[in-house]
C-alpha cells in the first residue's frame, strides 16, 4: 500500500531465515494464514496446540501442550532447540506463555541461541492497520522514548493514505465459533481475565453489546447533538480488563480513572465548558459507568456538565471545532486525537506521552489551557510509528503478508 505522494507505509520488513513456531494468535485463523503462506514459500512452521483450540492447521503442524502453563517455558525450550526455531510469533505479550517465552528468548541468548520474537496486536493507528513490534507492544513497545529521538527521525511531506478495508469479513465466522469454543474451556492462559480467554458469560455479554449499540444509538442521538453544538473536553474509557489499563497505568481500574477526571475538572472550575466520557464499543455489553458518573459528578458539583456516550465516530468528535481536548489513560485514540492536532493528555505509560504530544501539566492545569500538539513532532513520531509496526491490513481480512515476510533463501 503507498500514498498519493508514492510514500511507501510499512518500511522495516521481517526477513524470515529458519523455521517459525506460532503461540496463541487473535481469535480466528490469521495465524494459520500466515503459516500456510510461510509453508508455500518453503519456510518450515509449527504451532503450539493449548486445550485453547484454534482453527486452520493441519494436525501435522500441532504440537500438543496440556500440561500446567507454568510448566510451558522448559517445554518450549526443548521445542525451540529440537525444531531449529529461528522465529516465534504470538499476539500480543500478556498471556503467559507468551511472557515466558519472551523470557526464555533472552535467557537463551547466553547459550549463543537467537530466536526471533514478533508480536503481533490491533493497530495503533486504526482502523486499518495491524501491529507488529519484536519485543513488546502497548506500554512496553519499542516506541517508548524522548522527544529528542523523534525529533531526529525524518518527517513525512504529505501523510499517506492507507487503504480501507471491507468491514463485513466472512472470516469472522471463525472468531466467533473460536470464542464460544474457548468460552467452555477451564485452561488458564492469562492472571487475569481478558476476551482470549473468555467466560461462558461473556457469550451473553457480546449479543447484549450488539443490541446495545442500537439502543444507545436512538436514545442517544439527541444528546450527542446537543453536546456538539458547546465546547467540551472528550474522556475516553477503556476496556474495563485491559492489560494497558490493569497493568500500564497507575488507575487499575476505570472508575478510579473517572473519580480523578472528575475531580480535577471540578477543581479547573470550567463551568463554561463540559465532561464528555466516551465507553469503549468492544466493552458496551460488559460494563456501564453510568451511575459511578453520575455519582461523582454530584459529588463535585460538576454535575450538569458532564456526560456520558457510546458509539460515536470519533473523527467527527476529533473535527468539531468546539473539541478543546481530549483525556485518556494510553488508548490508541491518543494517536488519533493528536492526528487531528486535538491537545491530549495521557495519564498512562505510552509511546505519545512526551514533551510536544501528550501535555505534560498536571490534569487541573490541563483543562485550564491545554497545550498544543506540536505538528512537526507529531508528523516524525507519525512517520516512525507507522513505518516500523503498522501494517496495512487486518487480521480477518487482507493482509499483505509477501510485503511483510521476506523469504531468505
């Protein structure tokens, strides 16, 4: 995929030389997809087989593991010396197994063993790009450092256009049957709780959130017009057992992320403006923090001008002029609203939270006068950022895997 102005998107390829070894993917069959298209291209695979079941390799590429996940790491170690493993590819650095084998990749390289790591996630800049880092993602991605560091990188002339995807994907069939299939298995994989590795409760949670989005679409629509029309601040909620909200902020949980929002506006004493919190859509039929809104909006007397939505585009919240700004802890929403030159301030550890993106007064202060993105800082961190981990693409759909994967013969 290239720009108007020929400007190549995903830049640093991921040259494969040896056989790869695949953990636990996204729900659905991606990983088997690339297994066959690194198996065409005669590059030897495997797949680790959890009582987790995921659909699309044949039986002679499964290497079955039952056992207690603490036992994973010394098993993965004879997997990775006795198959001649030279890459291992996960989705995301949570689940456990993929944390000891992150461990055990470093560990090894005293032993002069090399074994590449890469790891996969939804895109940072979404809606149309996938992640993919070496050594980890989110609040621990490669992507975390200074202000002097981006401001070194080159800067794009034009921004480039990535190309849009169909958003209905047949495959999809298989995320689905893969999570109800994994809804009834008692397999830990994760400390807590998190959608790999869902609930038979969770099942009920997703048809109530998809009926839900239509609800709060009509009883919504006519507040959500009002509000536009006054300036506000945008709050954005993220998914309640989120890893970068559990374990890369100092919150825990968001109801503790909304008492400090909350809080801090009412100290900022900006009557003249309102409180917009945005829930996540991939947590509508989970959670509700109505009430806990209300609550402490009472509590500090901030009440008529603080509000609560779901479904909602952001681009069009980002693009309204009466936007003054927007809070969060380390969404991915940070790197849209500093698209839009939106004045952000992160509460989390993140690649954006630096001198020049995310604001770095304290909260009271930053409602009283946020400060500007700084575009050409944004335009090179853009740049870095897309060009090294995004890739245009999805996981159910297109996905571009002879641009990524350079066989070397």
């Amino acid at each position: 995929m290239i720009s108007k102005d020929k400007t190549p998107l995903f830049t640093n390829k991921v040259f494969i030389e040896g056989n790869c070894l695949f953990l636990i993917g996204p729900i659905g069959t991606f990983f088997a997809r690339l297994s066959n298209y690194l198996e065409k291209n005669n590059v030897k695979t495997y797949k680790i087989s959890f009582p987790l079941y995921e659909y699309g390799f044949p039986k002679s590429k499964l290497i079955k593991f039952n056992q207690d996940i603490n036992l994973f790491k010394n098993y993965l170690k004879k997997i990775l010396i006795d198959k001649e493993i030279k890459h291992i590819f996960m989705y995301g650095n949570v689940l456990i197994p993929h944390r000891q084998a992150l461990t055990l990749v470093d560990e090894l390289k005293a032993e002069d063993i090399h074994v590449n790591t890469h790891i996969f996630e939804l895109g940072y800049l979404r809606p149309n790009f996938v992640t993919l880092e070496k050594k980890g993602i989110n609040y621990t991605s490669g992507f975390i450092k200074n202000r002097d560091f981006f401001m070194e990188q080159d800067s794009f002339k034009v921004f480039p256009i990535a190309k849009k995807h169909a958003r209905f994907r047949i495959r999809k069939i298989w995320k689905t049957i893969s999570f109800i299939n994994h809804s009834f298995k008692n397999y830990k994989i994760v400390e807590s709780e998190h959608k790999l590795q869902p609930k038979p409760v969770y099942i009920w949670f997703q048809i109530k959130g998809f009926f839900l989005k239509f609800f709060f679409f009509f009883s919504e629509f006519k507040l959500k017009k009002y509000l536009l029309a006054k300036k506000y601040f945008l709050v954005i909620l993220q998914v309640s057992t989120d890893s970068q909200l559990t374990e890369g902020s100092d919150f825990k949980d968001n109801k503790k992320f909304i008492y400090k929002v909350i809080k801090d506006f009412a100290e900022a004493n900006r009557n003249d403006i309102n409180l917009i919190f945005k829930h996540h859509p991939r947590d509508r039929g989970y959670t509700n923090y109505y009430n806990d809104i209300k609550k402490i909006s009472k509590e500090f007397g901030v009440y008529k001008n603080v509000f609560y939505i779901h479904d909602y585009y952001l681009s069009k919240l980002f693009q309204n002029s009466n936007c003054e700004g927007t809070i969060l802890i380390n969404s991915t929403v940070g790197y849209q609203s500093l698209y839009h030159s939106v004045p952000t301030k992160s509460l989390g550890i993140t690649p954006y939270n630096i001198k020049g993106l995310s604001d770095q007064k304290d909260l009271v202060s930053f409602f009283k006068n946020p400060s500007p993105v700084d575009k050409l800082l944004f335009n090179k961190f853009y740049k870095y950022i897309l060009e090294n981990s995004q890739i245009n693409g999805n996981f159910d759909g297109f996905f571009p895997f002879s641009n990524v994967f350079i066989i070397k013969k």
